[in-house]
C-alpha cells in the first residue's frame, strides 16, 4: 500500500487540482520516496570514510613506486 502525505494532498485539492492528480503528488512526496537531511548526512559521512580510504592509498602508492623507481634512477646517474 503506498503512503501520502495527507497535507499536500489537501492543499493540492484547495488549489483545483483534480482528486487523481492530487493523490498521485501526495504519494510521489510521501517519506519513502524522499531522501531526508539523515539521509544525505550518512550519505556525507560514508563519502568521507571512502575519501579518507582513497587519500591512504594513494600514499601508499606514490611510495611503492618511488621505492621501486629509486635504484632505476640510481643507476643512471652512477656512471
């Protein structure tokens, strides 16, 4: 069963709109269908974690091939 928000449909039924268009706007912005500030917040923080996650591998990366690179570079200016 889908939910409405019994206001919006009110308010959209005080405006002229008809009873089926009503209804259908009440139950598109019912809270199933919307993302809350809750939402987009955990959304924030897990991007966050990902970013963190990110930023130490690219660390440990660039340091992996310098190691590796090192002794390349070394040898050509040895001689």
């Amino acid at each position: 069963m889908t939910t409405m928000i019994s206001e919006v449909y009110e308010a959209f039924r005080e405006a002229g709109v008809s009873e089926e268009k009503s209804r259908r706007a009440a139950e598109a912005m019912s809270a199933e269908s919307i993302a809350t500030k809750g939402d987009i917040r955990a959304i924030e923080r897990r991007f966050d974690w990902v970013d963190g996650k990110l930023k130490r591998v690219k660390w440990m990366l660039a340091l992996i091939i310098t190691v590796e690179a090192l002794p390349f570079v070394k040898a050509l200016f040895a001689h």
